[in-house]
C-alpha cells in the first residue's frame, strides 16, 4: 500500500501525518513580539480604503526582507506576493487579508497603541487580519527556504473592503486569483476568545447593499397640510411601512431587510419641507434573494411615496453578496486547526448580517472564512466591531498564523505532496 493511502493516525494518510507533525506549533518568540508591534504600528496609523500606502509599504517591505518579491497593485494601495514557486500546473491556495480601516475616532483609553489620525481607526480588526497574513507568509517563506513547503501559497493583501462594493473587485481584475485553487481568510470576533476559532459551513456573512432615497414635493405651511405634498409625513411612512411592505414581500427565511441609517428634512417647525432624504441598507441572508432585493425594494418606496404623492427618486447601490464557505474548504481549516490547537478550539458560529467583500472571491474559486476570536478570556464586556473601542487580545496574531500555516500544509498532503 502507497504510504499516500495508507492509514497511520486517526485516519490520516502516512503523508499527512508526516506533513501535520512539522507544522509550527508555536511561534519563534521573536516573530511573535515582532508581530505584535507590526499590528501596533498599522494600528497607530489606519488608512481609509484606497488610501493605504504606508500599510502597503509597510507589508512590502517586510516581505521583501524575507526573500519574497511582492507586486503593489495598480492604484498603488493593496498587494500580492507568491510564497515559493508556482508550478504552473497545480492550484494555489491563497491567503487574503482586508488591509483598510474605518472614518470613526479612536475611543480607547490607556493604551500605547491609539490611533494617531484624527477620526480614523482599524475597529474593525483588519490591521489584525493583516498581521495575520503577513506572519503566515514569513512562517511559509522559512518553511520554503527549509525545503517543507511543497507547493506555492499566494498572499493577497486587499484595499479597500469597507467601500461598497469592496477593494476585493479590482483585485480580481488584476489577476490576484490567476492560479489560484481556493482561498481563506479569517475575520475577527469580539465575541470569541482568542485561542478559538468559529466556523460553519454555507453562509456565514450577509448580503449587504447601499440605499439612497430623495423624496420631493411643492412644500408649504404646516396650516395647510391639505394643499401640498406632506413630506415629513411621507419620509416618515417610507422609513416605517418600507420594511414591512419588503419583509411580507421576501420568503422571511431569506432574512431580507431594510434598515435606516439617517433620515434628513427640514429646517423650521412651521414649514413643510420640499426635500427629504434617506439613506440605510438592505441585507439579506439568501443569495438569490440578494438578486431578486433592489426590484423589490424599489417597488416598495415607489408605492409608498406615490401613496403620499411624493417624487421618489431612488439610488440603489451594489454591495457584496453573503460569503459562502465551502464545505470542503471550511472542513479544512477544521481539521488543519484542530491539528494545531487540538478539536476544543473549535467552536461552531452562527451567520452574521454584517456584510464581507472575501465574497467575490467565492464567486471564482471555492473558499472559506474563519471567525477568529479576539475576546481576552474571562472579559465580559464585548468591544464590538465598528466602534471606537474596539481592540483585541494580541494572542490571536499567533492563533491566525497558526491556522493558516497549518492549512496550508495539511491542504499540500490532501492533494499530492
């Protein structure tokens, strides 16, 4: 019997056994506190997507210190890096991280690592995300210098995924999937402890779209209601009666909803306005509801504001579709992290309606994404994604590092090492 079939621990073959015994366990003390400081130095200085060049250079440079030879994409912000030598023939597994942080101050107190730019902070863990990769590349590199690296592994570092519809299309464009079998990527969960991982199979992000709606009318004098278009009322109605009309409209296991984000008229309290404005966003947990949504929505406020006898204009903006994790893909970072941490530190995770660009790329190559836990064990208060005080317990860069060297190995012996 071939040692590639041949079964010699819990069910693995003599060469995925063989192959699971060299992953790192822990990281080289060293890398570790490099890596801490390399999140806190992106951490003090967040960039806005598309705008992330000392990020860029930042990751450039540390790779290249390590032998690789990244490619910065075309508008500068964002790159790519192989980690060994593409065969040609066999598909590589990619490693994606989101590099771009938010237009909301940083709240956090005592803590040496605050931002330092007015008004922008990463509350969204992406400079995590990106420590992540980046410490994975450079485990790789050493592993490939080593000769324990049997097929190539791409790095792709992605602008831009907090704008709609997400940094993860132009990198596309660009050929970053070209060669590339399937992909992973992790997101962090304040929700989780570090040490553990969160995953599912099928969905596990929602749909996620942009909506914008102008409502005009004649204005006049709140005496006289009766000879104008009423249109506080109106926007009123259409903030209220939009979400049921599109809720009793959707199968109600697609999980379709409008929600409102900002509603805009007005300036005195005697005077019927002539313009209101809306803005909000329609998510939605089924992919082919998030097809049939902008229709439907459209619909809906068109009714309304007719009702009213308001003009509605309507701007619907495409943003990402749910990500959809492969079964096998996401049964490989399982296994790959129980290898590593052993099956505890496996938890299974519910689908967010939070929206994630990583879904493009499912829309070309099977994938998965992993929730990756940031809660320091024990704290009860949760520092939630998208505010001020986010932060995250540090050991997590090494547990991400850890996952994906792991899969990255385990996912060579599966398929021919």
């Amino acid at each position: 019997m071939s040692c590639a079939t041949e079964e010699v621990s819990d069910g693995l073959s003599a060469t995925e056994y063989a192959l699971t015994q060299t992953l790192p366990g822990a990281l080289p003390e060293a890398l570790r506190t490099e890596l801490v400081a390399f999140r806190r130095d992106v951490h003090m200085h967040p960039e806005l997507g598309n705008q992330e060049f000392r990020t860029t250079a930042a990751i450039k440079t540390r790779l290249e210190e390590a032998g690789l030879a990244p490619r910065v994409l075309k508008a500068g912000t964002g790159l790519v890096c192989d980690v060994g030598e593409w065969d040609g023939v066999r598909p590589m597994l990619a490693l994606r991280a989101d590099i771009d942080a938010l237009p909301i101050p940083d709240t956090k107190l005592g803590v040496p690592y605050r931002s330092t730019v007015p008004d922008r902070a990463h509350a969204c863990g992406h400079d995590v995300h990106t420590t992540v990769v980046l410490g994975a590349g450079l485990v790789l590199a050493d592993l490939a210098r080593k000769g324990q690296l049997p097929f190539a592994v791409r790095l792709i570092f992605q602008p831009a995924e907090e704008v709609l519809p997400g940094g993860a299309a132009d990198a596309i464009k660009e050929g970053v999937l070209d060669g590339v079998g399937k992909i992973i990527a992790v997101h962090c969960d304040p929700r989780v402890d570090a040490g553990r991982i969160g995953l599912r199979h099928g969905p596990i992000t929602s749909a996620c779209d942009r909506l914008e709606v102008s409502l005009d009318g004649p204005g006049g004098h709140t005496a006289r209601p009766h000879l104008t278009t009423d249109l506080v009322t109106a926007a009123a109605k259409v903030a209220t009666e939009v979400p049921a009309v599109v809720a009793r409209r959707a199968d109600a296991r697609s999980g379709l909803s409008v929600t409102w984000g900002r509603i805009e008229s007005g300036h005195a309290p005697n005077v019927i306005p002539q313009h209101a404005e809306l803005s909000g966003t329609v998510r939605c947990l089924d992919l082919k509801a998030w097809r049939e949504a902008p229709d439907l929505v459209h619909g809906a406020i068109q009714e309304i504001a007719d009702l009213y006898r308001a003009k509605s204009e309507v701007t619907y903006v495409r943003g990402v579709p749910p990500v959809v994790n492969d079964p096998g893909v996401a049964d490989l970072l399982r296994d790959a992290m129980a290898e590593r941490r052993g099956p505890l530190a496996i938890e299974d995770t519910e689908q967010s309606l939070g929206g994630e660009d990583f879904s493009w790329y499912l829309e070309h190559v099977p994938g998965a994404m992993a929730r990756l836990g940031v809660r320091r064990p024990g704290e009860r208060t949760v520092r939630d994604l998208h505010q001020g005080d986010f932060d995250a317990d540090e050991s997590a860069i090494a547990v991400g590092v850890e996952l994906f060297t792991a899969t990255a190995l385990l996912d060579a012996a599966r398929t021919g090492a």
